[in-house]
C-alpha cells in the first residue's frame, strides 16, 4: 500500500514538515509529481472548481499553472489536530501579459492513516500588485531554506 509520511495523527512538529513537503512539490509546478499525495478519490475545492480524484485535479493544475506564470508559494501550518491540517498560504505569479499578482488562503486538509490527502478544501483571493511589491523572488522551484516565510514577510 502506498504511504506520504510523515503519518497522522499529527503533532504540531509533523504537520510542518508535511506542509512544507507539499510546498516543495506545488514549486515543482508539476502535476504528475503533486498528484501522487492524494488519493484516487481524493475530493477538491478550489475557488468555484471541485474536481474529484487524481485525473480531475492533474488537468485542473495544468490549466493552473499555464495560467499562473512564474508561480512562487509559501505555505505555513495554521493548525492541526489527528488526520486534519488548517494551513494559510500566499503565492505570486503573472499572468501573460506581465500583470502580478499576489493570492491569499487557507486550505483544510483531511489524511488518511497512509497520509495521502482525502480532502483539501481550499479559499483564495487574488489581490493584483505591482512589480516593485513583489516579496518571493527565490529562482522558480523550491523556496531556498533561509527565505523568509510568511510571518517574517508581514503576510
């Protein structure tokens, strides 16, 4: 059987280094590769989109991330409790003609004791910025250990 350690239940130290695992794979941009954390049956939503299982949310990230040019993510545990992590997030992308922006969640995350997320629910805003309010400047793949994450950065 397939297993994502670290396991639930979740201790506060665990919960962080399984949110910073799925930062690290949603900075791959790759579908393929961030699928695999779910399961088959896995049930989504994202803004007004609710794919359910693998197939549905690999072609929902690829419309994503070809819309969403030059994706950066920080990811931060909010809260934790047995199979459930609550997690706040900001990510910067453009979209293709040069506009920036920044969005802002949370997501509510359900594991199975495999610790493949069943369900991830998920609320965002966009907020347009300008080039000069960037903040995540890292080269586009994993956030570099010493960048500042969210708290440091006032978001």
């Amino acid at each position: 059987m397939e297993t994502r350690p670290p396991l639930p239940p979740f201790t506060a130290e665990t919960a962080t280094l399984k949110v910073r695992l799925a930062e690290d794979a949603w900075n791959t941009r790759d579908p393929q590769r961030v699928i695999q954390v779910y399961t088959e049956d896995t049930q989504w939503r994202n803004r007004a989109e609710f794919p359910i299982g693998r197939d549905q949310v690999r072609q929902f990230l690829e419309r994503k991330w070809a819309r969403e040019l030059e994706y950066r993510l920080i990811k931060e545990l909010w809260a934790c409790a047995s199979h459930r992590i609550a997690v706040r997030f900001a990510y910067e992308w453009r979209d293709d003609s040069s506009q920036w922006y920044r969005s802002y969640g949370n997501e509510n995350w359900e594991f199975t004791d495999l610790g493949l997320m069943q369900r991830r629910f998920a609320s965002i805003n966009d907020l347009p910025i300008a080039v000069g309010d960037r903040k995540f400047f890292w080269p586009l793949g994993r956030r570099p250990d010493d960048h500042p994450g969210l708290g440091a950065l006032g978001l």
